[in-house]
C-alpha cells in the first residue's frame, strides 16, 4: 500500500482472487485457451501463406488479423497466467504503462483493420470486375499501414493521458492486468479532463470503425438483393458471414465495457467481459473463418491430404524388407 504522499512505483495486479483450487483449475483452463489461440492464428497464417488460391486481399488482411490476434492475447494472457499461477503479480510502473500501450494499440489496430476487411468485402461484392485494379498490393499495404498509423496515435495520447495521473491512493489494481477502468480507480489527482481525452479518442476509434462496416455492408445488402436468384444471394452473402461474425463479437464487447454508463463501478463484470475480448475471440476467429470459408476449408483438406501421402509413404518405407540375393540365401 502506497501513502498518499508517495508516487506508485510498481502496481500489484490483484487478478480474479478466488479460491486457490479454482486459480489452479483456470490457469490450466486459460493456458488451453492460449495455446489454442497461437496455434489456431499461427497456423492460419501459414496455412494462407502455403496455399495460391488464398494469395487474395481478402486473405492478405486475414493473415494480419491473425496476426494481430497472436499479439494481442500474447500482451494479456501471460500476464493473466502469471498473475493466477502467483495469486497475485507484482508489476514496475513502467511494464504498466508498456503492457497499456500495446494493449491498446494492438486492440486499435483490430477495430481498424475490421473496417478495412469490410471495405474489402463492398469492393469486391459491389465492384467485382475492377476489383483486382482496386485493391492492388499497394493499395493493400497502404490500408494495413493506416490501420496501424491510426492505433499508433490512439495509443500515444490513451496511454500518455493515463500515465501522467498521479497514482497516490493504493498500488493494488483489482484486475488481472493494466486496464483503464482499475487504473482510475488508484488516482489522487483530478482525472476528468484526461478521462474525457481518453473516452474521445475511444469513441473516434469505435465510431469510426462501425460506421466504414455499416456503410459497406449496407452497399453490400443493397448489392445482394440486386442479385436475381436465391443461390447467387447466399453465395455472395457467405462470402461476408465470417467477417460479419468477427465484428459483431469484437465491437460487441468493446462497446459495452467502453461505452456502458457505469464503466469501472463493477470491476468483476468488467473483468468478465475483458476476459472474452482479450482470450476468447483471439482463439474463436481462426475457428470461425476456417469453419464458415470454404476456400480455408478446401486447403485444410489440401494440408491434410498432403500430411496423409507423406505419412503412408514413411509407414510404406519402414516395412519395406530388401531383398536378399540368392547367393546370401544359400550361404546361410
């Protein structure tokens, strides 16, 4: 604990404190998660990466999101697992303020780059014919590097905001790892000015984002009912399902720990929520553009079957017995 007159050096992550039966039983629960994350992105990534029929902006983008998720459960869970294993982490002020900042850019970058995914998806729906003119590899790169531009300078002014508060009251943050909401909480000094700097910049993000997905999927919508049968509908609409569904767990969720009216009154509810955004849909999106896209399918089945050949050749190699010459034979 940290008198009043004593800046806070280092913080104290309290994680979910819970009975230490129940710690044990989520570390190991959490650590499947994490491993299931990293090797469902990492494999996706490799997968788009080995196959030519998903050498396509649309996969190109994907890859970043995986990408992006690899990062963004890699900034929290450690920490989570470290925090569950120990009951309790001690952490320096500056890895604080680190662990804000990549959490923060990491998540600004996805929000942004779900809109580009979108846009994506209005090109190629609406405009199919001038779509590879459309998005070019430079046009791609140029997308991807804003999406990073903007979450750059969302997560300079969030975090150089958030750390400039004098932090007097307590080092003990009642959360399992360096979020605004607990953060707050431990301040001494005023924080309104800051905090509406902070929830602006949010609000941009998220507004902006949403609104590219809304327009574009309304183009989208409106592009689909053009279409004159039912079979050419649900092609053309399946090819957005993934994305759709991505978006509607990602901002889902930020919007209603960000947004809701009593943001940081119910820390245990906020670190639910915070839990599904930061472990849960990192490991969910690789399931759910390999189980709703048939071209991801159709080069997991190209994977597998290439796995089965090279593992039937071995097997086959193993029990082949050489041949023994007959003057061997008769010698013995």
């Amino acid at each position: 604990m940290a008198e009043n007159s004593t800046r806070v050096v280092e913080f104290i992550l309290m994680g979910f404190q819970v009975h230490a039966e129940l710690q044990l039983c989520l570390f190991f629960v959490f650590l499947a998660f994490y491993l299931i994350t990293m090797g469902g992105n990492l494999g996706m990534i490799l997968l788009i990466q080995s196959d030519p029929q998903l050498q396509t902006p649309m996969y190109f983008f994907l890859s970043h999101l995986s990408f992006l998720d690899i990062c963004y459960s890699s900034v929290i869970v450690p920490q989570l697992l470290e925090t569950l294993r120990t009951e309790k982490t001690v952490i320096t002020y500056e890895r604080c303020a680190t662990q804000f900042f990549f959490f923060t850019f990491y998540g600004s970058t996805e929000c942004f780059l779900l809109a580009v995914m979108a846009y994506d998806r209005y090109v190629a729906v609406c405009n199919p014919l001038l779509y590879a003119t459309a998005m070019t590899p430079q046009t791609r790169l140029g997308l991807v590097a804003a999406a990073y531009a903007g979450a750059m300078v969302n997560s300079v002014v969030r975090t150089g905001c958030t750390f400039s508060i004098s932090f007097c009251k307590s080092n003990q943050v009642d959360f399992f790892f360096c979020d605004l909401p607990p953060l707050l909480k431990l301040a001494c000094s005023e924080t309104r000015p800051r905090e509406q700097v902070i929830y602006l910049f949010a609000f941009l993000v998220i507004i902006l984002s949403v609104s590219v997905i809304l327009i574009s999927y309304m183009f989208i919508i409106w592009a689909i009912l053009k279409i004159q049968t039912a079979g050419g509908k649900a092609r053309t609409f399946s090819t957005c399902t993934s994305h759709m569904m991505a978006v509607a767990l990602f901002f889902g969720t930020l919007i209603f720990i960000y947004l809701k009216g009593n943001m940081g009154k119910s820390l245990w509810e906020d670190k639910i929520v915070s839990m599904f955004y930061t472990v849960i849909i990192p490991m969910l999106n690789p399931m759910i553009y390999s189980l709703r896209n048939k071209e991801v399918q159709e080069a997991l089945k190209k994977v597998f079957k290439r796995f089965v050949r090279v593992s039937q050749a071995e097997k086959g190699w193993c029990f082949i017995r050489p041949e023994v010459p007959a003057s061997h034979a008769l010698s013995f």
